[in-house]
C-alpha cells in the first residue's frame, strides 16, 4: 500500500488543518454572516513556466470523463459567491477566473472531439495544444532547495486512491459476518477500538449494521480509502451503494502493512501480500488488526464519493493537493507522470513484476489528504474497478504538475 491515508469528506480528526474543517461547508475562504461568501485571497506555491518549461498538452484520455468532473466543480461555484482573489506567481486573479478557466477548458475540450470526427488524431492534437499555449497561462509548483524533488525534471510525486467494491448482505450470515457501521449515537461506544468492534462486537445489535461483508481485510481498505460502494444481491438484481465517510472513533491509525513487515509476515507492503497472509492465518487477525485501533464510520450517499469541499469525485479527473498549499479546490490542472500498464492483476502485483506506461491528462483539485504533503504532492483518483484497485495500489511515481489559468 503506497498511496499513504486517504480519507474522503470533511475529515477534520485526521486530515491535515483546512478551510473545510474551520468553516463549515464551503471549504474555502473567510466568511461573514453569508456562509457561501467566499471572499479571501489565496497564496499558491506556483511560478509561471518558462516556454521551455511549457509541456505539450495531450490527454492520453482524449477527455473522456473530463466534462463530468467540470461540471461538478461549476456546480460547486454555482452556490458560492466568489469575492476573493487568488495568486498563481505573482500574478493576481479574481476567483471568478478559475471559474471561466474551467468552463473554456471545456470549450477546448469539445471542439477536439469535433476535431477528431473530421481529420486526424495528431492534427487535432496540435490544434489542442496550440490553443492551450495561446489561451492560458501555465503555472509549476515554484520549489525551492529544501523542496523534494528541486531541480528534476520530474519534480511532483504521484500516489493514487479508489472506490474499493465489495460484495454485501443487508443481514449477517456466516459466510458474510461482519458489519459495515455508522457512527453510533453513544460518544463512548463510538469510541471503541477496531477489535473491540470487529471481534469482540461491542456495537452488535445497537442499530448500527449497514451491511455486512465477507472479509475484514476489505473492510479496512475501505476504510483507509475512507469510502466505498457495495453490492447487495436482492430478488430483483445487484443494487449497488455508495457508503461515505462519517467520522471516526479518535484512535490512532497504523497501516498494518508496517506491523506485518516488522514481524516477518509478509516480505513486501502491497494489499495482495497482506490479504494472502490473512487469509493464510486467520489465528493472527486479531493480533495484526489490533495495530490499527482506528476505525471509520460510514452512511449512505447517493453521489460518488466526496472531495473535501464537498464535490462528487470522477474516475481518472479528480486529484487530492495538499490545503496547506493549495486552499481554494477546483482549480484545472495537468499531469504528466507513469502509470500500471493495462492488462495486470493480483499475479504481478505480488510477483512485484507491474509494468507502467507513460500517461498525461487535464484534472480538476477537488481534494486532499493527511499523507498528501507538499507542494508537488499528488493523489491521483482512479475511479472504481480492478484497474482503479490495481493503479492506486502500485502508484508512486514521480512526474509533474501544471496550472492553468484563462488569459
């Protein structure tokens, strides 16, 4: 496990100190008697790049699922009024101009996939790319010597994180014994450690069962994705439900990866090593997962899983930056960095034998992490399925990352 703890939602007990935790539900800005003020001036860490330093803007996706997660973040900005200002380098904006910057970002967007039904690929990537240079100011991360990374042509570095899928009851049976809970009414209960509520089940039969799912190892991973969709078979088919983030019990999160290696369990971190070993030797369940005390609750949601200033996140678009950097979401962006090669599963991930390939593509800010620290620090997110599992798994990558903002 490399992508370091992500948790969905306003995750104030765990997640680094940010606006969305101090100020309710915008998540940015200072505020006055209207709550969707948004009226602050925002600092970024950036520098305007050098022609030479300018990428060429291909994306590997040819913008699928681009226009979705726009339109989420318009939605957003729809309900704020954006007062503030914000610095990329030196150079001031008003706010309003991450917001024509997203929508002319979408402009562009279509206009290639108009493109591509008339003349070729390479063509209309040209004439993306052109458009891009003319039409918008690029920005880096502007990092210093003491930043990781200072002078490397790669200079960010990536992780990734996932809607993990299980298999669900809506009722306990042996071979799915185990609750998914939310947040119990009593603040002590609510306190109880992962065993005391996976294994000596303090909380049975308060109210508190969302579902139940076969295998521990799987909850955990939700929880340290910190969201998740499960699939309930009924008379009528598979119905699926995304569960979201609603707190914690305040202990202290361990990955038990760091516990299984220091005792000899397993050779190497990655999830299809630890859950084998599990699997293996149920008589240490209790012993491994008692180094993780820290346990997460969940609800129910009718989105996708949220970003920290509340905007559902899209497969493939949505990133997580660091909010001590970069405290306004919603920003677009472009990466450049390697990810797992398709056509890989659990064999090569424990064979460690995982092949990449080079990718670029247009993202949107809408997140942010306790483990996502730094200037060009990125949490990449891969959506749902076994490709999403597999990418978010094994991404640590180095790469980099740009700003746009609308001339």
């Amino acid at each position: 496990m490399v992508r370091g703890l992500k948790y969905w939602g306003l995750l104030c007990s765990l997640l680094v100190a940010n606006l969305a935790c101090a100020a309710g539900t915008s998540g940015v800005g200072s505020k006055g008697k209207d709550s969707n003020l948004v009226s602050a001036t925002f600092q970024t860490p950036t520098r305007k790049a050098t022609p030479e330093e300018v990428p060429r803007f291909v994306d590997d996706l040819d913008f699928a699922w681009l226009d979705q997660a726009i339109q989420r973040q318009l939605a957003r900005y729809q309900k704020l009024k954006l007062t503030g200002s914000i610095y990329y380098g030196s150079d001031q904006f008003p706010l309003t101009k991450i917001v024509e910057s997203l929508e002319h970002l979408g402009v562009l967007s279509q206009e290639f996939k108009s493109c591509l039904r008339n003349s070729p690929k390479l063509f209309c990537q040209d004439a993306f790319h052109n458009r891009v240079i003319s039409d918008f100011h690029v920005y880096l991360p502007n990092l210093t010597p003491k930043d990781p990374r200072y002078g490397q042509k790669e200079f960010a570095f990536f992780t990734g994180y996932y809607t993990p899928l299980l298999r669900a009851t809506s009722e306990p049976s042996p071979q799915f014994p185990h609750a998914i809970h939310a947040r119990p009414p009593s603040a002590s209960l609510a306190k109880s450690t992962r065993v005391q509520i996976d294994f000596d089940q303090v909380l049975k039969g308060i109210g508190t069962e969302l579902f139940y799912v076969q295998d521990l190892f799987e909850l955990y991973v939700m929880h340290v994705e910190g969201g998740g969709k499960v699939e309930v078979e009924t008379p009528r088919g598979k119905e699926a439900t995304y569960l979201t983030f609603d707190g914690t019990n305040n202990q202290a999160f361990r990955f038990i990866s760091k516990y299984m290696l220091e005792k000899g369990y397993i050779k190497e971190r990655s999830n299809a090593a630890q859950h084998q070993f599990l699997k293996d030797h149920p008589d240490k369940q209790r012993e491994i997962y008692e180094y993780c005390p820290s346990y997460v609750y969940f609800k129910v949601s009718t989105t996708p899983p949220l970003g920290n200033d509340g905007v559902p996140l899209t497969d493939n678009r949505s990133v997580a930056l660091d909010s001590a950097y970069y405290r306004f979401k919603g920003a677009p962006a472009f990466i450049i960095s390697h990810r797992p090669a398709d056509g890989q599963g659990e064999k090569e991930e424990i064979n460690k034998t995982i092949r990449f390939q080079p990718y670029s593509r247009f993202v949107v800010d809408q997140d942010t992490g306790g483990a996502i620290e730094g200037k060009a620090r990125i949490d990449v997110y891969w959506g749902e399925g076994e490709y999403a599992a597999l990418a978010a798994h094994n991404t640590a990558t180095n790469g980099a990352l740009y700003f746009l903002v609308k001339k």
